[in-house]
C-alpha cells in the first residue's frame, strides 16, 4: 500500500530526512548552493544518489512555503511518513523509560521545538492524540530541526486510555502544571515515568488530569505568570538527562 506523502522545508529537517533510512524521500528540491552545502555535509556519503533531484531558484521555491510564511533556505523534499511505532511493543521488559505526553497541545512550532528538544536529551519518546498532531505541517518538521528523524512519536486514540494502560504496566504520571506542591527538581525520577503536559492556553483537561500520581511544578520568578510549553519541557529534559549521566559516572 503507497503511503502519502507531503512536503517539508528547511536545511536541517531535509538533510536528516536524506540521512535516515528508514525515511522514504521521493524528490529533493534545491538551488545550487543547497546542493553544494549537502554534500559538504555529508562527505562520506552521497545521500542524494537515489533520490530525484530538481534544482531550483529561491523565487521558484518560495511557492513551497508562502502559505506558512516559512524560511526554506533553499532545500524542499517530498517525502513519506515512517512506520509509526507500537507503544505496546517498545515499553516491553523496559525497566526505565522516559515518555513525554502532551493533552490538547497543537501548536506545530511548539510541537516542533518539543521534539527538538526530547530528542537532544534522549527522552525516550512523544505520546500524542492522533488527531491533534499536526504531522504533515511544514512548520513542524522546521521547528523539529531534523529531529523527528530520531525521537519515536506514538500517536494514539485516546491520550486517558494510554495513560490508564501505562499506569497498569508500572509508569508513574507526573503532570506539570504551575500550581502542583513539589518542584520537579525534589522528585528522584528513576523508574518508568510519563511527563504529562498540557495545553499551551488552558493546560491540562481536568479529565486527564485525573490520570496523574503527582503533580510538579518549574520555580521560576514569581512575577512572571507561566513559560511557554517548549521551554518548560527543555528544562525538564536537560534535568533529566543531567540524573542520568550522574548515575552513569557511579
């Protein structure tokens, strides 16, 4: 069965679309300078041999993202979606697992930026309602910055369903929200934990927010009302990954 495709712009998501290959990439749009740039990139490896190849003006190729009003730098690819992972099989015989899960978040650069960041501090990967994820959107892969090359994104049905299934299988819920009692600096996190957050506007649904064991919070300035999702989630994962490396050195 073909898979759809779509296309996606931008220096860093298109050259690690080229680089993985797991990733079908139908055809590559570039201008002269792109080209040279890829290859210099990748000197051990030609990454455009089995890929179709149109070369372009800049002009020619803002027609590709005028709509999103996006910087393509020269480079647009075409490309199909990945297999999408089963939560089910990757959480199997795990005995620590870091899973981010984002309730009613939309946005696709704060998506985008999100992925960019769990993949840079090795979260283990996204939970994210099916409907909701924006997974063909220029803006995204942009924001991503080549990194939905490398986190595992689990799209599910229904976000409460999943979190029920994992607290089943032993994964502690924490749910970031601005008024839990603890710092999430006290909290050991060691184990299987789901970071739970939620919407960039009117944060977590009550409903969902049900699922969470604890809820934490980031101490920042108190004069200042919240930080934007993708922020809060760089600070957390660098935390995390900060433990992890400790606990490597013992």
């Amino acid at each position: 069965m073909n898979k759809s495709s779509f296309f996606i712009a931008g220096q860093h998501a298109v050259i690690e679309a080229l680089r993985n290959p797991n990733r079908k990439v139908l055809r590559v749009f570039l201008t002269e300078d792109a080209k040279k740039n890829i290859h210099r990139k990748n000197p051990n490896k030609n990454v455009l041999e089995d890929v179709k190849v149109y070369f372009k003006s800049k002009k020619e190729l803002d027609k590709f993202t005028s709509n999103e009003q996006l910087m393509h730098g020269g480079y647009i690819a075409e490309i199909e979606h990945l297999d999408q992972p089963k939560l089910k099989e990757f959480i199997k015989e795990k005995q620590n697992c870091t899973l981010v899960c984002l309730d009613e978040v939309t946005d696709p650069r704060n998506i985008g930026s999100l992925i960019r960041s769990a993949s840079s501090f090795n979260i283990d990967g996204l939970i994210i309602k099916e409907r909701q994820f924006p997974k063909e959107s220029k803006l995204l892969y942009k924001s991503a910055s080549g990194c939905m090359e490398h986190l595992n994104i689990f799209q599910v049905s229904n976000i409460n369903s999943t979190l029920k299934n994992l607290k089943e299988k032993n994964f502690w819920v924490y749910g970031f929200d601005a008024r839990g009692e603890k710092n999430f600096t006290e909290v050991k996190w060691e184990g299987k934990n789901i970071l739970l957050f939620g919407s960039e506007g009117f944060g977590m649904r009550e409903h969902t927010g049900k699922y969470a064991d604890f809820f934490v919070k980031i101490d920042i300035n108190k004069k200042i009302e919240s930080l934007n999702i993708s922020n809060s989630a760089a600070i957390v994962f660098h935390h995390l990954s900060y433990l992890k490396k400790k606990l490597e050195v013992k």
